[in-house]
C-alpha cells in the first residue's frame, strides 16, 4: 500500500474526505463572520535537504522558515550541510507573512509581506492560495496535490 499520497488516490482516504469536509465547513464558518481563510502549501525545499526531501518538502517544513529559526532549528541542518544565504533569505520572506498574517486586522481581505507580495484571503471564488516556494507565487488550490510530489506525479 502506497501511503505517501493517499488522498490522490481514487477520490482520497475516508480521512482525507473527513479533513476536507472540516477545512470547507471552517472556512464558510469564518466567512460568515467576516474573517478571511488563508491558505497556503509550503513546497520549498533548502539546498541542504535535498538529499532527504526528494519528493518535495516534508510535513511542518515551513516551521524553521515561518518562525525564522533556520539557524537555530535542529530541522535546519542534515549530515552534509547547514542553511545557506538562499535560505535565510527565504525564511525572511516567509516569516514577513506569518507576522503579516499576526498583525493584520481580522477582517482584512489580503495581506502583504514577501517584499510587496499581495496575498488575498481563500474564497471558493478566487480559489487563491499562497505556494510558498522561490519565489512565492499565489496558484490556484486545485492545482496543488494533496502532498509530496511523488516521482510517478512529475516529483523528483
């Protein structure tokens, strides 16, 4: 049983449906109220993971970049290597989000951080989501997989 991708597969896992039934119905709760949803896929994969994250980076990823911790994050280094100048740098870009996202006023529509990045709020309308990767770039979130790319989806 393949359990890299499961919700890819032939309408998803029964979890996978319950999760999504959840995020759907929290995200209409929100908009009920006036607060915007965010939502965003962490793809960014640093130089000195490579090696490990083939298949594109791993679940809480984003934890030593949106906390800007990627010299102090026991994630921040592999057996070959340590964060380099591109990552640091990314990290700055993405914990400038994440203070946006802290600082904004709830009911605030968008929201810009990344160096003038506009990053509007999640509606079925717009279907916009954040993919952070280098450069961060708003997608549609219909076009971003239920997880690690794996080889046979077009990974690496």
């Amino acid at each position: 049983m393949d359990l890299r991708d499961p919700c890819a597969r032939d309408g998803g896992h029964e979890l996978c449906r319950i999760l999504r039934r959840r995020a759907d119905h929290g995200q209409t709760r929100r908009s009920r109220t006036g607060a915007g949803t965010w939502l965003y896929q962490f793809a960014y994969v640093p130089q000195f993971r490579k090696t490990e994250w083939k298949n594109g980076a791993i679940h809480s990823a984003e934890l030593m970049f949106t906390f800007h911790s990627i010299d102090t994050s026991s994630w921040s280094q592999s057996a070959s290597r340590k964060a380099d100048d591109a990552d640091r740098a990314f990290a700055k870009k993405v914990n400038s989000c994440w203070i946006a996202f802290y600082k904004m006023d709830p009911h605030a529509k968008s929201l810009s951080c990344a160096d003038g990045l506009v990053w509007p709020a999640y509606t079925e309308a717009n279907d916009e989501a954040m993919q952070f990767k280098d450069p961060p770039q708003l997608v549609k979130s219909k076009t971003i997989p239920n997880g690690p790319m794996s080889p046979a989806r077009g990974g690496s």
